[in-house]
C-alpha cells in the first residue's frame, strides 16, 4: 500500500497563494469525494489551516505526479502554474514521518503549537465519518495523534506562547512597547480569536472589544475573558476606537474593507491604526496598506517573532524529532506486515491445503484405522506444517517491518518460490478501523 501527501505551507508558499487553496469545512465532504473518485486512490484526507494545505492518499500502487495539482486547480478553478512550483510532494514513509511533525506542531509557524493537533483531529475525524479513511489512513492519523500526545507531555516544546495567536499579540506588544492604555479590537470570536484574547489578557490589555458574526458568542467569551462585545453592524464604530485590530474569521471573503479602514482612520484624526490579520483566507483587504496611517501585517509577517520562539525551543527539537522518528518506525511496520498478511495468509492456506489433501490419500491407502491413531497423524501432519511455517513467517514479517522495498521483493520471490498467487486474496475492510 502506498501513501502520498502533496501540500504547501507558509514555509513553501505566501498567503496569497494559501487562501486560494484554502478549504472551507463545508467544501471538504465534496473534495474527499471527488478525491475517492481518481485512479489509484483508495483512501484520502484533507488538513486545511491557515498555514498548510495538505491531502492525504493511500492506495495500491503509485500516484500519477499531476493527480493531487490537477485536483486542486479543477477544485478550486486556479490555473496549476500558479502553485505548482510552491508544492511538496512527500511518498510512504516520508510522508509518514511529514504527517507526525505536522500534529506534534514541529511544522508549524509556531513552533510547538497546540491548535494544530485539533486540526488533524477534526480533519481526520471528518474524512472518516464520511467514508473516505480506510484501515491505511485510519491507523496513520490515530497514530499521528498519539505521537502528537507523547510529544507535547514528555518535551518542553510547548512551553511559553504557542499559538499563532499568541504570537500576534506579542507583535502588537512589540510595536507599542505596552498594551497599557491601548484599545484592541479582537474580530473572531473561534478558537483563534479565544487563543487571541487569553494572550490579550495575559499581556496586560485593558481595553479589549470583540467582534463575531454571532453576538452571543462574542458575549459570552468577553464576559469570561474580559473585555466588551460588539455587534457585528456596528464594526465600523469599533475600528474607529482601536489602536489594534487583531482579525481572525473563518469568512471566505474579507470583512474588513480598504474604505472600512479609510474612514476609521478620518475619525481618529492622524491616530495610526495597526491591524495583524492572522486569517486563511484574508479578513482585511490587502491593498488597505496603501491607506496612510495603516499598517496591515499578515500570518506571513510574524516569522520575526517565531524566530525568538523557535530558538529558545531549538534544544527540545532533537527530542521531539527522536520521538516522531521512533513513532513513524512503528507505524511503517506496521504498514510492512499488513503488506505481507495476504501473502502469509496464502502461504499458510497452500500448505493446508497440501497436508489435508496427502492425509485425505493416506488414510485412503491404509483403510480404517482408530480414531485415535488417525487424530494422532492429524495432529502430527499440522504441527509439521507449523513448523515449515514458522521460518518463513517470522522472516516476511521481520523485513516487512524494516522495509517495505524489501518486503516487496520478498513477497515476489515468496508467490514464485511456492508457486503462490494462484488465488487473490480478499482485500481488507476499507471501513475497518485500528488494526
């Protein structure tokens, strides 16, 4: 079984060209489907965050090089030679080892980060409900999880701020030195936007204003986080409040407009305004930078202030790396041995075949014997079988494990040294979960 992820991130790719690959959670049932549908591809799942966007195969043998490109620009309707060149393409293995320092947050913007194993989780979650995980991807994505959990309570790399949110507030703090006596406006009341405001909090803010489509929402987070809601209709009034505007919506369409912006900054009178638009895709209109008096930073503009996170976390990464390397190992054995299962199973059932058929002429030549002494020669012939089985076995699976390369030559000197393959075996159940 072969796995593939092909994806960019913020390390491979700007934000521009994120959002325009971006999915929406309502989208993601129609692309895994449309996933299912291609050639080669058994199994599928689809990670989109503000940072990556990344699909997930499995199937039986290799994957065209353009399937996943050719998918994503009929899906979103781009041309390809506008993201090709930002695409990694990452094969079994690798891929593996790619998906675990992706949930253990080694991938992030934010080093260490712990929004991001929710993500794979809901991402996962979501491609197995509807059918698009079988038993490949299945076992990958639990195990991706578990190494995420085993990373995050053994190292230290989660430690201080870990969160893209987090991160925007440090930027703010380190544009106006203090927080104090400043006016923030938080638009978004997610998970981000919650990430946002408890680090608000923690740095100090006093005067914090929230924004959500939903007001009850916005309510109930100010209420338990500090800080006052604003209807969503009365926007307008609050940018004209804010030193600071940290946006971070779900809307596939910018709710902040250059002229929102323009005619804020009219009524604060020469008052610069500084928005952190941390959203994929973009809440505030790219070009509202070119209004005097705003400046407007994106997700891609914090690598500054990653760069003093991630060094003060460089002595964990070892240690995260040597788990995900030992965790990714078992996984792909894993993988090996359920390579080599149809083999085993095929080898095991020929030679039971071979015995019965033998004991069936023996006691054919001897005429009736005692059942005892014919449940004796039963027993014999089985444990005989078991026997030849065992070297065999124990070695299928021992390569298996190491490599599955090697496994495969294996398995092909396997069928043609026992004249195998006369039978195809049943596949597994694309639904069944674990092992």
């Amino acid at each position: 079984m072969r796995i593939r992820v092909v994806g960019l991130n913020h390390q491979m790719a700007p934000v521009g060209v994120r959002e325009a690959l971006a999915f929406r959670r309502a989208q993601l049932p129609e692309a895994l489907a449309a996933l299912r549908r291609l050639d080669a591809v058994d199994e599928a799942t689809v990670l989109s965050t503000c940072n990556r966007v990344e699909v997930y195969l499995a199937g039986p043998s290799e994957f065209p090089d353009d399937l996943v490109p050719a998918f994503l620009a009929r899906f979103h309707g781009v041309w390809p030679e506008t993201f090709k060149q930002y695409l990694y393409t990452r094969d079994d293995a690798d891929a593996v080892t790619h998906l675990f320092r992706v949930a253990s947050g080694l991938d992030s913007l934010v080093v260490g980060e712990a929004q991001i194993v929710g993500q794979v989780k809901e991402s996962y979650e979501l491609a197995a409900e509807g059918g698009a995980t079988g038993r490949v991807l299945n076992r990958l994505f639990q195990h991706a999880l578990s190494a995420a959990k085993r990373v995050r309570s053994t190292t230290e790399v989660a430690a201080g701020r870990a969160s893209v949110g987090s991160v925007a507030v440090e930027l703010a703090e380190r544009i106006f030195e203090t927080l104090a006596g400043r006016t923030v406006l938080v638009v978004g009341a997610g998970e981000m936007g919650e990430a946002v405001l408890r680090s608000l909090r923690a740095a100090g803010a006093e005067t914090t204003l929230v924004a959500n489509r939903t007001l009850a929402r916005a309510e109930a987070l100010a209420a338990e986080l500090g800080g006052k809601a604003v209807p969503f209709d009365q926007l307008a009034d609050a940018l004209a409040r804010a030193d600071i505007v940290i946006s971070s919506t779900d809307a596939p369409h910018w709710v902040i407009h250059r002229p929102d912006l323009a005619e804020a900054l009219r009524a604060r009178r020469g008052r610069p305004v500084f928005v952190i638009d941390i959203a994929v895709p973009r809440d505030v209109e790219p070009t509202a930078a070119e209004v005097e008096g705003c400046y407007l930073y994106n997700v891609d503009d914090l690598q500054a202030v990653v760069a003093d996170t991630l060094a003060r976390r460089g002595q964990e990464l070892e240690r995260c790396q040597a788990i995900v390397d030992e965790e990714a190992a078992a996984y792909m054995g894993w993988l090996g041995r359920l390579a080599v299962a149809p083999t085993i199973g095929e080898l095991t059932e020929s030679l039971h075949e071979i015995k019965q058929r033998e004991l069936d002429a023996l006691f054919a030549r001897m005429g009736p014997l005692p059942d005892d002494a014919k449940a004796e020669i039963e027993r014999f012939a089985s444990r005989l079988v078991q026997k030849i089985l065992h070297q065999p076995i124990r070695t299928l699976r021992e390569v298996a494990t190491r490599s599955q390369s090697h496994s495969g030559n294996l398995v092909a000197a396997a069928l043609r040294l026992f004249g195998l393959g006369r039978r195809t075996p049943k596949p597994p159940d694309p639904q069944r979960r674990g092992d």
